[in-house]
C-alpha cells in the first residue's frame, strides 16, 4: 500500500498577486518535526527559491492536522505539506465541523514524492484483517500516521481492539516489549525504522601525529613521501576531524530487510572484510542472508579484530578501533533475529 504525499496550499496565488508586492517574496511552509522528512524538504525548498527572490519561512509542526488549520488561519503560512488522504480523513471520518468547512476551501496543488505504508507485527499477523481486536499503535493523534491508520481501519471496516495514539519510537518499543500487536508506520523511501547505528569508538590522534601527517601530505617532510605514509597520514587527520565532529565514537549505520519468511538483507556502511560478511550469515536465523557493504557511508575499510593484529592497507585507511567490525555483526544479528516470523 501507498499513500502520495503532497503539497496543500490554500491562498498560495494570492500571496504571489497582492498588489504592490515587490519582485521579492516572502512565504510560509508549514512542515513537520525538525527530524522528520516534511521539515527536510522545507528546507530544500527554501535553499531553492532564495536565488529567484522569494523569502521562504519553515515552520515546523505536529501534524497534518496542524498544517491544515494553519494554512486556513495562521499568518504568514500559504502553504503546507500533507499526506493527499488527509482531506479523505477529514470528509469521511473528521467530526469537527470547522475543519470539514477549512477542508472544503483547501487545494491539493501537486505531489511531492510517494510515501508507504508499513505494518509491523505479531509474527502470527499476516495480514490486514488480522489487526481485528488487537491493540494498534497508529501514531500521534494529529499525525499523518494516525489519519492513515484511522482511514484505513475506516474504508475496511477492520475493527481493532484499541487504537494507541503513540510515536512511532514509543511503539516500537512497545511491540518489541509485547505490549501492543502491531504498529502503523507512514515514511517516505528509504525507510529507516528497522535500522540501528553502531557508536564505533574512534582511535585516538596525538598533537605530534597530527603535525607529522600535515606534514607528509603538505610535502615539508619529504617532496616525495611514500604511499602508505601518505595513507596514514590521511587516515590520521581524517581521525582527527571526526573525533571534532563525533567526539570519541562515530555513529554507523545498520539496516535489516527481510522479504517473506527465508530471506534477508543486511546493509553495513563502508567495506567490510569478508570475514565478518561470513559471521552475519552463520548468526542468521534466515535460510538466505544477503550481506551488502559500503551502503551509507563509503570512506573506508572494516577490518576484523585478527586483520588488525596483522596490519595491512585496509588497516591503516581505518580511524575506528579494532572490534568495531565485530559491533556491526552483533548489531546485524540481533536485528535479523527481530526481523525472523
């Protein structure tokens, strides 16, 4: 199932026709929470209409809900970024009459990008009519999740037991914890809930390393230096300006798929020796596990705990310390075991 994402924007020709107005612009976008895509785009947008003179302002919010009254009522806002069912929720199921009637005088203008809808269960759940008198998590009341939900549970005339208004960190928790049945989840591809990022600690850079390798790489120590005390030296100042920006461990990303009941794929950022690719695949409960490298990230080599203790290029292009490779394969097992019917 799918649901089109699109840009609602009432009184948007309006703003752009006030008379008087000067070649330059200035609109309000109404999106979603800083961490969501909504707000992402926003800020997209905004970077690309600043070189044709048009000011745009985001706004975040908490909902789709939000967005349609405050493209209705809330100065400064024309437009604003909604899930298209949103106003098949408000006429078929919303009893606010003041927003059926703000509905009514809104318009889709054009669709941004699709969105999916994902259901997340009980393993014994194989299906939508097996949601029937479970507890469901269908997001924040107000969300474009808990309008999708509600929707749905509505046009199949699926009775679930309770709906939970719930974030979708909250209910994923709470599924892992058996406290609900099964969860709705509405995101934009690439979907990133069943993923977990890895704290890999970074090795440590003295002062004195930092001087040498700028200057290797600046040629003051030699005009000609050798390829792996270049490698190093890179390796060293790239170290360097991730414990800036990270601190003492680097996030990295893991994320688990599994079609049907046998299959499943693993993604792992950067090139990771084959040896750990091997033990992802023997901790698989999975009759077939797919390992795939250098997804999210690609700057260098993961090499085991025993290739560390050995030295070699891969090494030395590496700013983690050893053992982070064996971190990914616990992450990477323990999501497939989460991932298994």
């Amino acid at each position: 199932m799918k649901s089109m994402l699109s840009v609602l924007a009432f009184g948007l020709l309006i703003a752009l026709t006030v008379p008087g107005m000067s070649e330059a612009a200035d609109l309000g976008l109404i999106t979603g929470s800083e961490r969501g895509t909504y707000y992402q785009f926003g800020l997209n947008l905004q970077t690309l209409v600043k070189p044709h003179g048009i000011d745009l302002t985001v706004h975040t919010s908490r909902g789709s809900v939000e967005n349609v009254y405050a493209v209705y009522q809330k100065p400064g806002v024309q437009m604003g970024i909604v899930q298209a069912d949103v106003l098949a929720f408000v006429s078929r199921i919303q009893t606010d009459p003041i927003l059926k009637r703000i509905a009514s005088k809104t318009k889709m203008v054009f669709p941004l990008y699709n969105e999916e809808i994902h259901i997340l269960g009980r393993p014994d759940i194989t299906d939508f009519d097996g949601l029937a008198d479970r507890r469901v998590a269908v997001g924040r009341e107000g969300s474009g999740t808990y309008l999708t939900a509600r929707l749905l549970f509505k046009t199949s005339e699926v009775a679930p037991k309770e709906m939970v208004p719930i974030d979708t960190d909250e209910a994923l928790a709470e599924l892992k914890a058996g406290r609900i049945d099964a969860m709705f989840y509405v995101a934009g591809y690439p979907v990133k809930l069943l993923s977990e990022k890895v704290a890999a600690p970074l090795q440590e850079v003295t002062p004195e390393q930092i001087e040498r390798a700028e200057a290797v790489l600046s040629g003051k120590l030699t005009s000609t230096p050798a390829f792996m005390l270049q490698v190093e030296a890179y390796r060293i100042l790239h170290t360097r300006d991730f414990r800036r920006w990270f601190g003492d461990a680097i996030p990295m990303e893991v994320q688990a798929f599994r079609l049907g009941t046998d299959t499943a794929i693993v993604t792992l950022p950067h090139e990771i020796f084959a040896d750990l690719g091997l033990a992802i695949k023997r901790a698989s409960p999975f009759t077939y596990t797919f390992v795939i490298s250098l997804a999210n990230d690609v700057d260098w080599y993961v090499p085991t705990r025993k290739a560390f203790a050995e030295g070699s290029y891969e090494v030395t292009t590496c700013p983690v310390k050893p053992g982070a490779g064996e971190m990914l394969v616990e992450c990477a097992s323990r999501l497939l075991n989460q991932l298994k019917p």
